[in-house]
C-alpha cells in the first residue's frame, strides 16, 4: 500500500512540473506548439502503453506473470529517463557553474560571485 500511495503522489507531482518545464524552455510563440507536441505524445504513449499491458498482462513471460513484467518494464524505462533529464537537462532559468571557493574547494553554485 505505501508503495501505490508513493506512485500516486509522484504521479500528481507529474504534470506540473512537466508544464513547468515546457513553459521555461519555449518563448512565446513557439508555447502552443510545444504544448500540443507534449499532449500528443502523451497520448500517444498512453495507448501503446495500454496495448502493451493488456497484451501481456494475462500471458506468462518466462515463468513470470505479465503484469509483473509490465509493470517493471515501465518502471525500468522511466528510471531510465529520469536518468536521462537528469543529466541531459539543465533549467534554462539559471546559470549553473563550478566555481573555486576561498579555501580551495570546488563546489556548484547557480550563481559565481567573482571576488
């Protein structure tokens, strides 16, 4: 049960961030575009998920339940891209740089102060 309650808030956590994100990296008048571009695919994969999971889901997969296959399939694909953003993506609000501290350290700050 706390693992469906942690999937559920992370799901809620979802959407806004990802109209968050979208809105930070297109202007004005490239917004809507972007924003048709996310709900298509979307759906799009809302429904190849959906063929895939009940495709799969009532058949047996090397011994294992397809449910149970599905559903760390996409877990294993999300980690993925998770991983992906993470590293790939950057917040095009600030300026992330390594800068050197007084006592020699390096450390990441959004902003550098030059001394």
């Amino acid at each position: 049960m706390l693992v469906v309650t942690l999937d559920g808030l992370g799901l809620s956590l979802l959407l806004p961030n990802v109209q968050s994100v979208t809105a930070d990296y297109n202007d004005e008048l490239q917004r809507g575009k972007a924003f048709g571009v996310l709900y298509l695919t979307g759906a799009l994969g809302g429904a190849l998920g959906a063929v895939y999971a009940t495709n799969l889901g009532g058949v047996s997969v090397w011994g294992v339940d397809g449910w149970r296959v599905v559903f760390v399939s996409i877990a294993v694909v999300s980690l993925c891209v998770g991983v992906v953003v993470y590293r790939v993506g950057h917040d095009p609000r600030y300026e992330v740089r390594r800068c050197e501290t007084q006592q020699g350290a390096w450390v990441w700050e959004r902003v550098c102060q030059d001394d």
